[in-house]
C-alpha cells in the first residue's frame, strides 16, 4: 500500500493587528486544506525591524522563523496593500530570512503569493511587489491566476473568507504550489488535476 503524500506548509500574513483580514484569509486556508496539507501560520508580531549588525547572533524569533521556513515543504503568503505595495511585515520578515544573498533558505522554495485589501482590486498593485521579491530570493512562485482578496468588508466575516469563487480560486493556487514542491522534490505528479476557475 502506497502512503497517503503529505506536505508541511508554511503560512505568513503581513499584518499583526489583532483583527487582521490577511490572517483570517490564512485561518480559512487552514481549514480547507486538501488532504494531507498541514499549514501552519508563523506569527511575525515578534520579529524585530531588519538590522545587520544582529546577524551574527539572530534573535530568537527570526531563529524560529528560519527554522519554521527551512523545515517547511512550502509558504503561503499574504500581505495587505499598504500604499500600493507590499507591506512592511512582510518585507521585513522576508528580508531577515533572505540572507545569505542567492544561498538562502528561500532558494528553490515554493510559494504561493495572495493579497488583500477592502478595495475590490484585492491589493493587486501589490503582487508585482511580491513576485518581484520573492524572484530576487531565487524562490519558486507557483504559476496560476492571481488571488487578489478584495472587497473584505463582504468577503470576510467572523474571521473567516467566505467568498466561494475567492476560496476556490484560493485552492487552484494552492494546487499550483504543491504541484511546484512536487518538481521542486521530485515527487511523483499527481494522478488527478483540479479545475482552475
Ligand atoms: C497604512 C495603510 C495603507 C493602506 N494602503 C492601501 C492601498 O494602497 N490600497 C488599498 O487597497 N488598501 C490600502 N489599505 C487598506 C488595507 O489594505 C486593508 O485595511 C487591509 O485589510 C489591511 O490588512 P489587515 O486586515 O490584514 O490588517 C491601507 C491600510 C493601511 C493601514
């Protein structure tokens, strides 16, 4: 009998408040994940601003976030659109974890990049902002439609994404990066394929 695939992902939000839409939208993933997914979401609240001179001796929750990437199969991230880019978390907690340049644990890592905003454009702008880092990292960004979560007010309630179309097309992306870790580790491809609408 052949074992059941697994996979470890990763999940970061670029947003810490409290009440955060990105973090609700990572909380809806967590709970319709296919089969055999784990997410787990990495809480960048105590990740301290980027300074160089503590790369010798990295604070201890930078450490665990690096440890939390490096044994993980995959990311998920998601960053609001603050001032029509990315937001600072994010690039915070990416800048920390990208070093050493080129050889970093971000090398051939697949990821599967979100936005979000209240406006319905779903933080759009901010995509090429992501792509464009997570490209600089030599990181493996998982081919598909982009998921811009917009509209927020509507499509998040009570902590969660309930927009079907936006969970659904959240799902083809999410498939998308586990068919990238599945090269990225020479995995067998999958048998059956998902619609992507
Ligand atoms: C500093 C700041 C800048 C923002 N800039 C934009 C923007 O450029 N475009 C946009 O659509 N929304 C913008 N917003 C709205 C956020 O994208 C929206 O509130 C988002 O839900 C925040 O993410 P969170 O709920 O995960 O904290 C901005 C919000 C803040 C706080």
């Amino acid at each position: 009998m052949t074992k059941p695939e697994t996979f470890k992902l990763v999940g970061l939000a670029g947003s810490i408040r409290s009440a955060s839409v990105s973090r609700a939208i990572l909380q809806t993933f967590k709970d319709v994940m296919p089969e055999g997914v784990e997410l787990t979401i990495f809480d960048l609240a105590e990740v301290p601003i980027f300074n160089q001179d503590l790369e010798a001796d990295l604070p201890a929750s930078v450490r665990a976030l690096r440890e939390a990437i490096a044994s993980s199969d995959g990311m998920i991230v998601i960053s609001p659109e603050y001032n029509h880019g990315m937001s600072g978390v994010i690039k915070n907690a990416i800048d920390w974890v990208s070093r050493p340049g080129y050889a970093s644990i971000l090398v051939n890592k697949g990821v599967a990049i979100f936005t979000t905003s209240e406006s319905p454009l779903g933080g759009a702008r901010a995509q090429g902002d992501l792509h464009k880092m997570f490209l600089s990292t030599l990181s493996r960004i998982a081919p598909g439609r982009e998921v811009s979560i917009g509209g927020t007010a509507k499509s998040v309630r009570d902590g969660r994404l309930i927009d079907e179309t936006l969970i659904r097309r959240s799902l083809a992306l999410i498939e998308s990066l586990l068919d990238e870790i599945r090269l990225i580790q020479g995995r067998p491809k999958r048998m059956k394929s998902s619609p992507a609408s």
